[in-house]
C-alpha cells in the first residue's frame, strides 16, 4: 500500500464479504478481521486481490524504492542542470532531455502508474494518481513541443517530480516501519532456544518446547526465554524492554522472572511457570496488537475527507489550466500551475495524521509496561483530572499477611483457620490468598464467592462464611466488636458459621516503594488522587495520610464504589469531570467499568482486566501519570498534525494555482508534508515517564 486511500479499497472490499468486519490500518500495514466461521481464508485473499492488493505484504518495498530511487536521481539530476542552463547547450538539447527522462517517466515512475491505472479500474483516485497525472501531462506535453518545434518543455519537471516523491516516500516507509516496530521487538526478544537441566545434564532445545515446570539456565548476559520463578542464584535482571525501567532488578529464590528480560547476573536457575504465547510479552504483544486493530472516531472522519480530496484536486487543476488559458491566454503558465496543483496536494498527510501518532503513543505505552487496548481511550485519557485508586494491590504490595488472629466464642483457632484457609483458597482476592496460605490441609466444596463480600463454602459438612467485618451480621456482634477494637486500623476478616463468628483475622501489607512517587505525578501534572478501599477506616486513612492524599472512602461495597465513580464525575458547578479508575480485584469490576477510563494492574484478576481499557503490565503505580502524560502529549501531538496536514494544503494548492510554485518545488513540498508529520509522532517517543 502506498497511501492511506489504498488502506481504505482493501478495507472496503473486505467489507463486502459476507459474514465480514474489517479495519485496515495504513500505519502498522496490517488487517484486522473479524469473520464468521463460513468465511475462508481464501475468500478474504480474493477480496485482497480484487482490490489490486496482495496478501503477505511487500518486505521488498524499501529495496525497491531506493532502486528506483538512485536511477531518478542520477537521470534527474543532469536533465535539471540541461534545463538550468539551456542557453549553454547545444541546439538539441531538449532532445537530450526527452530521451533522459523518459526511464524516469516511464521505469522510476512505474509505481504511480501502476497505482493510478488500479485506481482507475476501480473508479477511484489516491495520491499515486495526482503524480501520475503530472508526470504523463508533463512528458507528453513537453514531447509534443519538441515535435512541433516549441521551446515550452517540462522534462526537469517529469524527471524531479517523481524521484522527490519517492524519495519522501521511502523516507516515509523506513520511519513509520521504525515507528511500529515496537511489537515485533517485543515478541524477537524471546530467544529461539533454551538450555534446560535435565537428571542427564545440560540440553539445549527450542524454546517452544520448554514444558511448565521445566529447569531452564540461562547464564550472565543471556535473555531468559520463557516466565519462570528463580530456584537457584541471586543476580539482576534488566527488565527495561518490558517495563520501560532501564535500572536492574534484584532477583533472589522465589523471584518471578518475565521472558526476554536479559540476566546480568550470576547464572540463574529458573523454573518455568509460562510458555510461548502465555508468557507476559506474548499477551503484551497481542494486547498491543488488539489495540491497533481498533479505527479511531477522528479517523473515520479523516478517512471521509480523504475521499473527496483526489477528485477534488483533478478537478481544480483542470480548472487552474482552463482559467490561464482562456482567462491569461498562458497556456504555458497554465500548464506549469496545474501540475504544480496535482503535485503539490498530499493526502497522506491528513490520512496519516491520526493513525501515526496512535501507533507511536500505543507502542511506547507497551515499551513501558502499559497495554491500551483501544486508542479512542487516549482521547479520553487527555481529558481525566481526577483518578481514583484502589488500595490492596494498587497503592500497597497486595502481599498480605495474616498479623493476628482473635479466636471467638470459644473456638479452636487452629481448626477454624483451617477451615478458612480451605474456602478461601479458591479465591484470587490478596486477602484470600493470604489466609489460604497460612493452612492447606483441607478442601472445600461449594465455593461461592461475591464481589466486596466475601467466600461461602463447605468443609466437613460445616457451612462457613469469610467476610470482611463490616459485611457479617452475627449473635456475637459485641464480642466480635470487642476484637475489632483490639486489632486496630487493619484489615478484618470474619470467620462464621451458625450465625456466630467464630475468628477475627487481622491481616496487613506494605506501602509499595513507588506509591509516595505516583501520587506526587499525579499532583505535578493538576490530577487529583482519591483513595477508595472496601478495608477498614483506620488503615484507609492511614495510606491516606501517608501518601499525602486528600480525599479518601473507607469499608466501601463494589456497588458504593460504582456510586462513588459516578458521583465524582458531577464537578461543583454541575459540569462533568472525565473519572479514571485504578484497581486490581473482583470487588473492582464494576467500579472499572463505570469510570470514563478503567485502568487494571497486571497481577490483578482477569475480570479485572477485561473491565479495563488500560493494563498496567508491571503493577507500577507510577504507570499511571506516565500514561496520563502520554495521553495529553498524544492528542496535542494530533492537533497539530492534523493543523499541518490541513494549513499545508489550503495555503499551497491556491499556491500553486496562481502559479507561484514551480512542480519540483511542488513535488518536494509534497514529500516533505507527510515526512514531518512522521517525524512530528516520533516524538512522543521522548515522553518521560
């Protein structure tokens, strides 16, 4: 594909198809394609190929171009310097430069032709048209002078035009490829082979036949192929092409590891806990991916804009010629200012404007841990200025510890704990997996478990509930109150059966080392963070003072919390505000779901996750400021693409109508448009974290 236009026809022509919803998106050069299970593969190729395409893609395209490329320039260059000083030449020159040009109008220019003629089959029209347009009209035209003896010829015109075209052209190719390689890096890291320790020793295999459980090696300097847990040696490892962190991680026994992560270490021994595609980089990769497979609002409406430009621009350049020459009677001038306005026009530019900074924006948010999956979200994300936080597994470590236990109503404590440990077991919550840790000595049966409540199950025979303290109603109440003072400003859970509890469990995390950092971003950039906890007043209002956070909600149900997100969005003066919500569990779903933007952590659960449109990969807190900043500087990063690609061409198409513009500026200009809005998305690589 050489231009947004072409994206569009293979777009449209898989749409046909029965059973068929596509999106083609110009920038990654890719398909996405949802189809019904009638559909065939080979059905979706013909669609390809009807719309003049092929299937594969073209990895030869910058090789091609930079052939054609050099013999333009060494044709083009002595034609220019013929026309420049043609009172120095010889009589015939202008035979000279026909018989130059002509490789150049007819062999470096192929692909325009080429283009142009499928567009014509097609009844359509792209940028490949204008230049075929203005090369054919010059060459002819300046052929047809020299047979009828006249001295008005273009043929530095039909040399240059083409070879500046496909200079900004290759130019374009090689940076937005530069541009979106980021996936591809991510997913070439992981090596192709892996040393895995065997009771017969040391044996090298394909890393996509390392097996869960597997003992792999991987020496000092050496990438780690598949998500493991370190067993033997304590070292460092750079993490920095999955989390953005160029500063080495310490790792130790019981360490998680991620693949392409390289050791700088001691050799290490790893377990494997996940292979090929269910390591974190592959879902990184396809999380990525998913995200580009998405056509944005503003690019639907660049894209119908687009459409009318081509014919828009024909029909203004045959108009330009028809008013010098019937209106100037100069024809000559007529002629140099219409092509100048084939030329000149480019809606690459525009097409491109959108997309380029999307996939530079999506790609660095991968390279630093944070997965968008759809870039309309950016918009979104521009506009939040309050962010709302979770506290267990956000802003703390979400590694619980059970801090004490207060055994009630003459219970054994030992015999409840195990029993506890049991049901909860089968939960992914942080305090779940902290009590469940403790025992394992039983199993439960007819685990249920509800969102910001707690767990019910069964073990031998005996009905029990784990219950956050505030959501248990029991015979005991001032017993259990009694517990619930001595325990202090923790998080509580209730253990009960027949209607008395039984245990009061008092767990406790830490602050994660990055939280003060985080919620310092967030207040740098005029966000304001809210801390929202289903845990207890005492140690909500304890983080909250800790990280310096104004407003915080204590011993809130998933359902207060979906409350809370949308009363947040109502600002004083009754305006809305645009809501961010941070959180990790199941108890965060619903609250995910109904903020503007839901943003999951990495470790949390897979409902989680689905609920949100941004994934922290990494658990870093610091994350979200980061995508915040991406996210402003990505939209003001359109703006003024789009400023560009629309101020270029209504400043120099009437330009160039007036006859102001000679065509190899033209031509250069036109190159230059979608280059600069390239070089101009690149820069979002700078964003700081």
């Amino acid at each position: 594909m050489t231009c947004t236009a072409c994206a569009r026809r293979v777009e449209k022509n898989l749409n046909k198809v029965a059973g068929v919803s596509a999106y083609v998106d110009f920038a990654s050069e890719k398909a996405h394609v949802t189809a019904a299970a009638e559909v065939t593969q080979a059905m979706l190729v013909q669609a390809v190929e009807d719309a003049g395409y092929k299937v594969g893609g073209n990895r030869s395209e910058l090789k091609s171009l930079l052939w054609r490329l050099w013999i333009g320039a060494i044709i083009a260059t002595p034609v220019a310097i013929i026309s420049m000083f043609h009172q120095l030449m010889p009589p015939n020159w202008h035979t000279i430069a026909a018989f130059l040009t002509l490789p150049v109008a007819a062999y470096v220019s192929w692909p325009f032709h080429h283009a142009a003629f499928k567009n014509l089959k097609l009844k359509t029209a792209t940028m490949d048209t204008l230049v075929s347009l203005g090369v054919i009209v010059a060459y002819v035209y300046s052929v047809i002078q020299l047979f009828v003896g006249g001295m008005d010829v273009y043929f530095e015109v039909a040399a240059a035009v083409p070879t500046v075209v496909l200079l900004g052209r290759w130019l374009e190719v090689r940076t937005r490829r530069s541009a979106t390689d980021s996936v591809k890096a991510l997913l070439t890291a992981i090596p192709d082979l892996a040393v895995v320790r065997r009771e017969s020793g040391q044996e090298t295999i394909a890393t996509k036949d390392v097996k869960l459980g597997d003992l792999v090696v991987v020496a000092n300097g050496q990438r780690i192929p598949v998500d493991a847990v370190v067993v033997e040696g304590v070292g460092q490892v750079d993490n920095s092409l999955i989390t953005g962190e160029s500063v080495p991680v310490g790792v130790h026994p019981d360490s998680e590891v991620s693949a392409g992560a390289v050791n700088i270490g001691a050799t290490l021994v790893l377990r494997t806990t996940a292979v090929s595609a269910n390591s974190r980089i592959a879902q990184i990769a396809d999380l990525v991916r998913e995200a580009t497979a998405h056509k944005t609002k503003i690019t639907g409406l660049t894209d119908r804009i687009s459409e009318v430009f081509v014919p828009t621009v024909i029909a203004l350049s045959a108009l330009t010629y028809l008013i010098w020459t019937f209106a100037f009677n100069d024809p000559q001038r007529g002629l140099s200012a219409a092509i100048a306005v084939l030329v000149i026009a480019c809606p690459c530019a525009l097409g491109i404007a959108v997309p380029m900074s999307l996939v530079v924006a999506t790609s660095m948010g991968a390279r630093h841990g944070i997965v968008i999956r759809d870039p309309d979200t950016l918009s979104l994300l521009n506009r939040v200025r309050k962010v709302v936080l979770d506290k267990t597994g956000t802003l703390t470590t979400g590694n619980l510890r059970v801090a004490k236990v207060f055994a009630l109503a003459d219970t054994d404590q030992n015999s409840a704990m195990a029993m506890a440990a049991a049901v909860e077991r089968s939960s992914m919550h942080p305090l779940a997996k902290a009590i469940a840790a403790v025992d394992n000595s039983l199993t439960a049966t007819d685990v249920v478990e509800t969102a910001g409540s707690g767990v019910q199950g069964t073990v031998n025979g005996i009905t029990l509930n784990v219950t956050r303290s505030s959501a248990v109603a029991v015979e005991n109440q001032s017993e259990l109150a009694a517990a619930i003072e001595s325990a202090g400003a923790t998080s509580l859970v209730v253990v009960s059966w027949g209607g008395i509890a039984r245990l009061l469990i008092s767990l406790d995390d830490d602050i994660r080392d990055e939280s003060k950092r985080a919620i310092e971003a967030l207040q740098a950039i005029d966000v304001e963070p809210i801390l929202l906890s289903g845990d207890a007043e005492g140690r909500v209002a304890a983080v909250a003072r800790e990280l310096e956070i104004a407003t915080h909600f204590a011993g809130v149900t998933p359902e207060q919390k979906l409350s809370k997100i949308e009363a947040l969005k109502l600002n004083a003066d009754g305006g809305k505000a645009v809501v961010a919500m941070v959180g990790d569990g199941l108890n965060d779903v619903a609250a995910l779901a109904g903020a503007d933007i839901g943003i999951a952590m990495g470790s949390g659960t897979h409902a989680a996750q689905s609920a949100a449109a941004i994934t922290i990969v990494d658990d870093n807190p610091l994350a979200v400021a980061y995508s915040l900043k991406l996210a402003r500087r990505t939209w003001s990063n359109i703006k003024q693409n789009l400023a560009w690609a629309f101020g270029y061409n209504v400043i120099l198409i009437p330009v160039a109508a007036l006859g102001l513009l000679n065509p190899m500026l033209a031509g250069a200009a036109m190159a230059f448009s979608s280059i600069s809005v390239v070089l101009n998305a690149l820069k979002l690589k700078i964003v700081a974290r």
